[in-house]
C-alpha cells in the first residue's frame, strides 16, 4: 500500500492557490486534511476545492501545529510570518516546506535554519525555478564540469513594469522589501545553485525609489497607489565571494528597460559559458572555433497524446515528497537558503548606508 502524507496549508492566498495546492493535488502520496488562512472563507474554499472530506479548516494556525495527525506543513504566508510559524511546525515534528524567501530578515532565516539541525523533520524553501527543465539541465552540466570553473555570473530578475499590487507585496513591514527579496531572490537562489558557492565575502548595493511615486502609472497589473508603494521599485548589487568570484544581482519590478529577464542567470566559466535569457544557451571554444548551442529542453509532444505536462513545481512536489519518504536531502536546502537571505539583507544594509557589507 502506497504510504501518504497528510498535509496542513497555512495561509491560502494567491501562492498557495497557484503553486502549492493544486501541484500538491496531483501528488498520489499527499492527502490535504487542513487549511488555515486569518481570512477564514479563503481556507473554507481552498478546503473545498482541494481538501480530504472532512478537512479541518480554521484561522488558528497553531491547530495544525499541534494537531499529530499532520505530517507536513506548507507555509504560504506573507514574510514576516515564516520563522515563528515554521519554527513552531518543526519543534512539533512536523516537515516543512515555506514559501521564498526563507525570512523577512537573516537573523530569522537564521533562527529556523539552527531549529532544523535540532529537529529530526525536513526543512526546504520553495525556490521553485530549480525545478525547470533548463535550470536542471544546466546543473548537470555545471556538476559535471562543461563550464569549468565558474568565476563571474548574472542574476537576472528584472521587469519593466510588472508590480504586484494586491495582497503585500507593497508593504515593506510585512515583506520586509520589494522586488529584491520577492523576485530577485528567486534569481539569486538559482545563480548561487548553479555555481555552487555560498560563501560571499563582501556585499555592495544600491536600491531606488525612482518610479514608484508615480500616479496612474502604466503597469501589467493595473496602477498601483504611490502611497501605499513604501518598497523600492528596483535593486541591485555585486557580490564577491570568498574564492574571488563575482556576482551581479540585477532586480526591479518598474524599470525603464527592454532587458527583460526574469529568474534566470548568465555564468561564465573557464571551459565554457551559459545563460537563459534566448532558451538555455551553451557557449565555448573547441578545436581553435567559438561556439554557441541552444539545447531543447523542452520534451517534444506525442501524437494523440493529451495528457497534461508536468509543472515547475508539481516537480518540486514530488521530488519534496520523495525526500520525506525516502529519508534524502531536499533540492533546496535551509543552510543554502539561509545565505540567500543573509545576501539580499547586505544588499539593503548597502544601500541604506552607502557601504559595502564584509562577511566573517
């Protein structure tokens, strides 16, 4: 008999609805018994939808927490939310897979990264774009060693105008910042797996204001209310790491640009070079020539076939889901995690004060 997990959701809002449950749902080892969000209807509906017959349902996330049936907690909550409510699920023995980024602040990634080496329960932050078929494609290459030693990178996480203007994530007190540790932390995670190197040495950044005061601004999701915008509308930073290699950081969510890339990375190596910004493209030299591949990552369609294709994150789902089961590491890991945290907080701290910021 196939073995199933019982899951608890907290929070049901937008990243929940669109990631979380329904690849969760398709998932044949995960049940989905309870459902918590402070708005009460949004868990009742996301219960109804996706949830077991008689799913708990309630605004009281520490019901979940306590309740020994749960095996597993998702935690799709705004920022400043994460470390209390993950911290609380791991001392109870629960698994946890919390939205990105890991914290609002380093010190609180920080504080559940040490309550997972305590815990004998799973800890992962749900970086989802590792689970593309170009991001898993080019870590192959880069573990096997096609592009050599990879000493300078690109981390593209950049809209022209794209700002999210429901939920919080205007809201530095809740969020804790705007298009940096919304998206940018997204394309950081994915430059930082690929090269793998988590040990930076010193931090210089700068944020802007620039655009965001703006009335009735042009905007993919309507014009956002200049008031309420109290993030910056784009950041950016270059980040040394201990072994000299170097880093730009490139995020914004209103930016007067046609360089529009988001989630992804440029590396160049000693052996060779990549980037994803035209599909995933392959760049070296061989037998005294330069050349450019592009690789299909793609997997090409079936006549008659009409089965639907694997997302992103059904993926990370199942690939979360054989960690618990199996006893493996997950892909996303809370120490890697953490120092993505621990960067984006010394890009704001950089700009803040105009300084760069030093690690130990």
């Amino acid at each position: 008999m196939t073995k199933k997990l019982k899951f608890g959701i907290i929070g049901c809002g937008g990243i929940a609805n669109g990631k979380h449950l329904p690849s969760l749902s398709k998932q044949p080892q995960a049940e989905l018994v309870a459902f918590c969000d402070i708005v009460l209807e949004k868990a009742q509906k996301a219960a109804e939808q996706y949830g077991v017959e008689g799913a708990k349902v309630t605004a009281d996330y520490m019901e979940l927490v306590n309740d020994p049936s749960i095996d597993v907690i998702h935690v799709c909550t705004p920022n400043d939310s994460h470390a209390d409510i993950a911290i609380a699920a791991l001392e109870a023995g629960k698994h946890v897979n919390c939205e990105k980024p890991m914290a609002k602040t380093a010190a609180d990634a920080r504080r559940m990264y040490e309550a997972s080496l305590k815990s004998d329960k799973k800890l992962t932050i749900s970086y989802q774009n590792r689970f593309r078929n170009d991001s898993r494609y080019l870590k192959e290459a880069c573990d096997n060693g096609e592009l050599g030693e990879i000493y300078f990178a690109k981390a593209h996480a950049v809209r022209r105008r794209a700002v999210p203007t429901w939920g919080v994530f205007l809201d530095e007190e809740k969020q804790g910042g705007g298009p940096l540790i919304d998206i940018g932390t997204h394309a950081l995670d994915l430059t930082l797996y690929m090269m793998n190197n988590y040990d930076p040495a010193v931090v210089l950044g700068q944020s802007f204001h620039k655009l965001s005061s703006r009335e009735n601004a042009a905007n993919a999701f309507g014009p956002w209310d200049p008031k309420e915008f109290t993030v910056e509308d784009s950041a950016f930073g270059m980040i040394r790491m201990k072994n000299g290699a170097t880093i730009i950081l490139e995020s914004s969510w209103a930016l007067n640009t046609l360089e529009v890339d988001e989630a992804k990375c440029s590396l160049s190596g000693t052996e060779g070079g990549a980037d994803m910004k035209d599909g995933l493209r392959i760049n070296g030299e061989k037998y005294g020539k330069l050349f450019t591949n592009k690789i299909d990552t793609e997997i090409g369609g079936v006549a008659f076939y009409s089965g639907e294709a694997e997302r992103d994150s059904d993926v990370e789902m199942r690939m979360w889901i054989d960690a618990i089961l199996n006893d493996k590491e997950p892909v996303v890991q809370p120490k890697q995690a953490l120092v993505v945290s621990e960067i984006l907080e010394a890009i704001y701290e950089s700009a803040k004060t105009g300084k760069a910021v030093y690690f130990d």
